[in-house]
C-alpha cells in the first residue's frame, strides 16, 4: 500500500519539503499578512460605513489570519528539521511532510476567499446603498493563492511519491484531494457562523458603558435571544441606533420586499441561532482544524486517528445541516453534503483501506 520509494523519490521528496519550508518560513507569512491588511483595508474604507454587517471581518480575519500565520511559520520549522528523514524514506517523516502541506494548502484556501468576498465581489448595486464597487488597482488573485499552490503541489508529492500501483495512487489522491477539500468547507461555514455570532450591533452605538459582559444584551450567548438575527442584518447603522424595544421595523428581504419585523424585543425568548451558531461556528472551526491535524496520523493508517477523524467529519455534517435549517442558508447545505459525502467515503472499503488499519503499527516504508 505505501510501497518502498526509489532513490529519485526520496530526492524529489525531500526537495520538496527543503523548498516548502523555505517558503513558509520567508515567505508565506509576509504573503499572508499582505492579504489580511488589504482586505481589512477593503472592510474598513469600503464596505463597514455603509453596511455594519461587515465589522465582524476585522476581529474574525485577524484571529483566523494570525493563527495560520503562526502554523505556517511552525510548520515549516518542523519540515525543515524532518527534511533529511523524508530524503531517507522514513514514512513517519513523510506524514510530517503530508500534515504540513495540508496546512499550507487548506490555509491557503480559506485566506483566499476573503479576499475574494471582500475585495473583489462588487456590492455597488445593493442591497446596501452608497457601497462602492471594488478599486481598480487591486489584482483578482491575491499572494495567498500560491500558498495553496505550493502547498498542493508538496502535498501531492508527500502522498504519491512511492511505489504504489497506480490504482492505488488514484484512489488515496481522491480520499485525500476530499479530507482537504472538505476541511477548507467546513472553516468557512465556521467563518460565516462565526460572523453572524459575533454580531453585537451595541458596539457600533455610541454608548461607552455598555459592557459585554455586564450587559444582557452585549452577551454573545443572549443577545441572538432578544433580536431577530436575520432582520439585523439587513438594516442600517441609522435603523440600529434609533431601535425600540417591540416596535416593527421595515426590513427588505432578499426577494426585495419589504416586510415590518421587530427587530428589538424587550424579553429573550429562545433563537435556535444562539446554538446554532455556536456549532456551526466555533465548532466548525475546531472540526476543520481536526482533520487538517489528523491527516498525517489517518496516513500511517493508526485507528485512533481513523475514529477521529470520522468524529470530526459527522460532527460538521450535523452542525452544517443543522445552521442550514436554521438559516436557510444554501452554503450550509452545500458544506454539510460534502461532509457527508467524506463520512460515507470513509466507512467504504475501496478508501478506508488508505486511512484505517486491524494492526496497530504500520511498516515503514
């Protein structure tokens, strides 16, 4: 299954992992935190003083971009000490390899993407007045995009560079092309989760008391409870200082109609969005992180990691699906199918044979 590898594998391998930890250490980052500051550049110019839903990219992109920041600069650290190992055909060595590219390919993706919500997508023509379209001068791809690149492109060499039959090789590219695929999903459902959880509209008010914690209604785990969460979102910074408790506000739905909601209510009632929101964001975020993580360990085939990873792939199914309901959301259904898809993909005997092993140790190769 994993076959003995030839001198000019073990050399393009560890090429491979000398050159990717190079440029995780000396380049990924400074690419990474270009990106970051254009983009919040973007929410804060462009996007924020017409449309308050966007405030919640500047404290969620810079969490999620200084974490991978900081896996990557690790990351190529450890590849670069395990670097001579994988030149050696040690397999152990290899999986190193295999967990650090995953990082790099799925932190790539998901940095990818803001830029692409937040830069490039124009929002000039509504539903929001006075946004105006993307600038000019700022190019489609952001510097991100290669850290996918050389990322996927290391990640493939640590998987198939042995002597494996090519049968084999194409069902492990599968299985492990989906477990990337579906962890750089399920964080991005994390990020929208995330987005609408953190929305406290209290912090764009003018009210320098308000505390957080001090106040019912600044409390993350209650204030989804005392506002309609999907009516919040589609009003102005205006609408949200001047709300009264109980009072119908005109809202327009996505259809362009327009409906009188209340939006403030004076007593909490239960929103399924508090827990929904809750699971599909935060928890996402550590599913995601898990699969990445476990990828190495699923590639020495140890059945701890297999259960793992089967936990971690049915629970973002569940919490997808679950913030689909709520939501209404078709990105939900979208992330919560291709986790589901993963979990099925597992349990099948043609992939589960290239993550799961009866013995406890495998054989290096």
């Amino acid at each position: 299954m994993y076959s003995k590898t030839t001198k000019n594998q073990r050399l393009i391998a560890g090429v491979a992992a000398v050159i990717l930890a190079l440029y995780l250490l000396f380049i990924a980052p400074t690419q990474s935190m270009y990106t970051l500051k254009v983009a919040l550049r973007s929410v804060m110019e462009r996007l924020i003083p017409f449309d308050p839903d966007f405030y919640t990219a500047v404290p969620i992109l810079g969490t999620t971009f200084g974490i991978w920041i900081l896996l990557l600069t690790f990351g190529g650290a450890l590849l670069l000490v395990v670097a001579y190992k994988i030149y050696q055909g040690d397999l152990k060595a290899r999986a190193v390899g295999l967990g650090v590219a995953a990082i790099a390919s799925v932190a790539g993706m998901t940095m990818f993407i803001p830029w692409m919500v937040l830069i490039v997508s124009d929002y000039s023509n509504g539903p929001v007045p006075g946004v105006l379209p993307p600038p000019n001068d700022v190019t489609l791809m952001p510097p991100v995009i290669w850290i996918m690149v050389v990322g996927l492109i290391a990640y493939f060499i640590f998987l198939l560079m042995d002597k494996d039959s090519i049968k084999n090789k194409i069902y492990k590219f599968i299985i492990y092309t989906a477990i990337g695929v579906v962890a750089g999903m399920v964080f991005m459902n994390a990020q929208h989760g995330v987005r609408y959880f953190m929305f406290i509209p209290e912090y764009l008010t003018d009210n320098p008391t308000l505390e957080r914690y001090d106040n019912p209604l600044g409390n993350p785990f209650t204030n989804l409870d005392y506002y309609d969460a999907l009516a919040l979102t589609t009003i102005s910074q205006a609408q949200v200082n001047e709300l009264k408790a109980d009072e119908p506000v005109d809202i327009v739905r996505k259809d362009k109609t327009v409906e009188k909601v209340v939006v403030k209510k004076s007593t909490p009632e239960y929103n399924p969005n508090t827990l929904s929101l809750f699971l599909g964001g935060y928890g996402n975020y550590i599913a995601s992180y898990l699969m990445v993580f476990l990828i190495p360990f699923v590639f020495l085939r140890k059945r701890w990691a297999y259960y793992a990873m089967l936990m971690a792939i049915l629970f973002s199914a569940v919490a997808t699906y679950w913030n689909a309901l709520v939501r209404g959301s078709f990105e939900w259904v979208i992330g919560g199918t291709l986790s589901l898809i993963l979990f099925i993909m597992f349990l099948l005997p043609v992939f589960r044979q290239f993550v799961d092993s009866d013995e406890d140790e495998v054989t290096e190769a």
